[in-house]
C-alpha cells in the first residue's frame, strides 16, 4: 500500500513534468510566423494559388521564392536586403505592398509585433529550429504579444460570393447517363462535391416538357439548372418543384408565361433567376417575392414594366427606407443634370473667349527670327497668329503647315510666350473647369453611394439596357 508521502511525491512529480511541457521553449517559425503567413499570406500564395509564382504554404516553398525575386525573398541575416520584409513594410498604396490593400474591412496587414519578430528571425539566420528563447528581450515581448494575440484570417468580401455547397449524396450514374443521351450537360459545379450543374440549353427545342422528367431523379443534388431556350411550358416548369436545393435557373428565351411563376415560387432556394425573353411580366410580382433569398433576377424584354419591377424589388426591403432613398436619388440625378447644364454653358463661353483671344494679337511684326517649319529667313508677309502671338513663315507652305497643325510647331519658336490675353484667358478656362468637375463629382460621389445604398436593398433587378433617345437637330 502506498504512503501518503509516495502518493505526495507522485502527484508533485506529475505536476512538474505538466508545467515543463507547458513552458517548453516554442518554436519562433513554427508556433509565430507559420501562423502569421497562414492568415494573411497563404490565401494568394499557397497550394491552391501562386500569385507572382510564389508559393508560402510550406517551409521549402516560402525559401524558394517566387517570379523574379527567387531566394531574395528571405537573405539569412540580411534583413532590409529580404524581399518579404520590404514588401510587407511597404506603404498601403503601393502596387507591390503585401497583403494588397483592396478592401478597408478586409484588409489584414501584418502587425508591428509580427513584423518585428519576422526580423528577427531572420537577423539570426532564418532558421526553422529557432526558439524564442534564443530572442533578445525586445523580440521576445514581441512574441509575447503576439501569442496573446494569434493572427486570423479574413476573407475578403468576394469570397461570400462563393457557393455554400451542400453535402449530398452520389447521383444515380444511370440518370446522369439518360441527361447525357438527350444531349444535356450534366457535371459536378466544383471538385470533391456531388452536387452538379445541368445545363439543356445546348439541346434547344428537342429538350422538352417530357424530357424534364429526367431531372427527377437528382432532385437531391441539382444545384444549378440552365433550361434557355428550350421548349420547357408552362405545365413542365409544375415539375421543378421537386428541385429544393435549385439556387440558380436560367429560363431565358423560353415560352413560359405568368402561369409559371406560381410553381416558381416553390423553390425557396433561388438565388439567381434568369427570365429574359419570356411572357412574364407584372402580374407574376407576387409568386415572385416569395423568393427571399433571390438576389438577382432577370426580367430583359419581358412583359414587366419598371413599375412592376420597383414593385418586385419593394416588396423585399423596408418600403419606407427604399421610398426616402430613391426620393435622395431622383434629386440627385436633377442637382446633377442642372450643374452639368450650367457649367457646360459657363466653359462654353469662356472656351469662345479662350479661341478670340488666340487670334487676336498686340505684336506689330513676328515674334521669331526663323521659321518654325523650314528654319529659314522669314517672309515679312507670311504670318499667322498663334495663342494671341504673331508667327512669321518663309512662304506660304510653311504657313500652311503650322495652321494645319501649330502645337507640333511651338516647341520651334525659340522663347515662345502667349499673350497675356490668351494666358488669362486660359487660366479661367482651366479654373472653371476644376470648379465644374469638383461640383459635379460631388454630386456624382453622393449620387454614387446613394445608388448604391438602393441597389443592395432586396434583390437586383436587371431590366437591361436601354438606348437613349436620339436628340433631333
């Protein structure tokens, strides 16, 4: 039978052995940069992409360097000499800063801390066996820190563009195999998923009511479904309802009608809908909205009005902020139309001014001794006059050649200085157009953020271009 001082000593021992693990010396690349180029470098140099050739993912790709900078891009006790220092300790606005500085809510840079123990791993050799007690006192309060504070890796906004792909199980082989038969590409939407892509387009007409059938079968991984230009009905498009996981479908170009959308408004998933060239229009506004995860739908050269399209979008947003933004926007397209008008006028004039001030000159006889065509003696009656100077020529070709063209010729006229006239002149041209584009492009800028404040409220709705309407003369 154990002692109580066995059982004392055991428990004292035990313990010991816990706290040396916990304070056993931590590796400064492993457990500090690792993490750091994890989080915010990786993402663009890695295994799945290498931007400028460079790859950071594992210790051998990182040394290797990338395009151009090679084995520059860590020098063994060379630090301002690395490439990698250089670049992360670059201004945010330059083209070569790393991480790039692309998005204000996205942006990660590498923090003082890290940095400072990214130098002094490689002051002392870049060594992957580095420990931190082998920093000095400053570096080592800097990995303090920064193991109090371990690097995350934001996302940038574009990657919420990227589908969330649902787990589901293997598609028939022999449904796959009938969709092919009848001409119709049936793939994966991305590698290791089973969800897939169906797209009949390229089949057209023959891809009918009947053949849709053939869909049935993969209701459990139908993701994305391109029927354009098809000869799916009215009566076929009831089928679809069994296609739940259905978050994008292009209909464009089809026969279907307002009857449609009732059975439409079944697939609650729908993130894009693509009605362009179908008999649509506003009566379906109402099985439509019933899709509240749709973001973008297509209703080009359809039989939708943009007061049926307004409608749609109202009906999935707050109607009494949309009302006070559109109001916002209306007034700032006619602030906007009004100032280009008036400044338009204003430059106008002045520009007129500018012209009658380039041809109207003091000098009583050429300002230049040789002409600025030929470089030969001038011909006292061959002259022009130019930015409010009078220009001498040889002959009448020469003369000829600079009216057709006198900004080529100026740099010719030794010492050449406009008018005072025409130098005024120019001034305010220049200053009221500065005043036009600073005017305007507030407005543009307000215009801007509230349009886009409009476009994200509810889904978008995409009525297509139309051209503008020739002004007669």
């Amino acid at each position: 039978m154990k002692t109580l001082s066995t059982i004392t000593f055991s428990f004292f021992l035990l313990s010991s052995l816990a706290t040396a693990k916990e304070d056993s010396p931590k590796n400064v690349f492993k457990h500090l940069i690792r993490p750091v180029l994890d989080a915010k470098c990786v993402q663009c140099h890695g295994a799945d992409k290498d931007k400028g050739k460079l790859r950071m993912h594992t210790n051998e790709a990182l040394l290797k360097g990338g395009r151009e900078v090679g084995s520059d891009i860590v020098i063994k006790g060379k630090v301002d000499d690395s490439e990698l220092i250089f670049r992360i300790t670059l201004p945010k606005d330059e083209d070569e800063a790393m991480p790039p500085f692309e998005e204000k809510d996205h942006y990660n840079p590498v923090t003082p801390q890290e940095l400072e123990v990214m130098k002094a791993w490689i002051k002392l050799g870049a060594s992957f066996d580095l420990l931190v007690t082998d920093l000095d006192e400053s570096s080592r309060k800097a990995a303090d820190h920064v193991f109090k504070n371990m690097p995350k890796r934001i996302l940038p906004s574009t990657s919420k563009l990227q589908p969330q792909l649902p787990v589901v199980p293997a598609a028939d082989p022999k449904a796959l195999a009938a969709l092919r038969k009848a001409g119709v590409l049936a793939l994966p939407i991305a590698q290791n998923t089973n969800a897939i892509y169906v797209n009949a387009s390229y089949a057209g007409k023959s891809f009918d009511d009947k053949k849709l059938q053939l869909l049935n079968p993969l209701a459990k991984q139908l993701l994305w479904l391109n029927l354009a230009r098809t000869g799916v009905t009215d009566k076929g498009i009831e089928s679809l309802g069994k296609l739940t996981l259905l978050t994008r479908l292009h209909l464009e170009n089809t026969s279907i009608t307002d009857a449609a959308s009732a059975h439409l408004s079944k697939l609650k998933g729908l993130e894009y809908l693509n009605l362009y060239g179908t008999g649509v229009s506003d009566a379906s506004v109402g099985n439509l909205a019933k899709l509240r995860k749709l973001s973008k739908v297509f209703l080009w050269q359809t039989k939708f009005t943009e007061k049926g399209a307004e409608s749609l979008k109202k009906s999935f947003v707050d109607v009494k902020k949309y009302n006070a933004l559109k109001n916002a926007q209306d007034k700032m397209k006619a602030e906007l139309e009004k100032a280009k008008s008036a400044n338009a006028d204003k430059i106008s004039k002045l520009e007129k001014q500018k012209l009658e001030a380039g041809k109207q000159t003091t000098d009583k006889k050429a300002i230049n001794a040789k002409c600025p065509v030929a470089n030969k003696d001038l011909d006292e009656s061959k002259v022009s006059t130019f930015e409010g100077r009078k220009i001498g020529f040889c002959c009448a070709k020469c003369k000829g050649k600079f009216d057709g063209n006198p900004a080529s010729f100026k740099s010719k006229i030794k010492d050449f200085k406009p008018s005072e006239a025409f130098e005024k002149a120019v001034s305010d041209l220049n200053k009221a157009e500065d005043e036009s584009d600073a005017k305007i492009g507030d407005v543009q800028e307000k215009l801007g953020k509230t349009s886009g404040e409009l476009r994200k409220l509810g889904p978008e709705v995409n009525m297509g271009w139309k051209q503008p309407i020739a002004k007669k003369n």
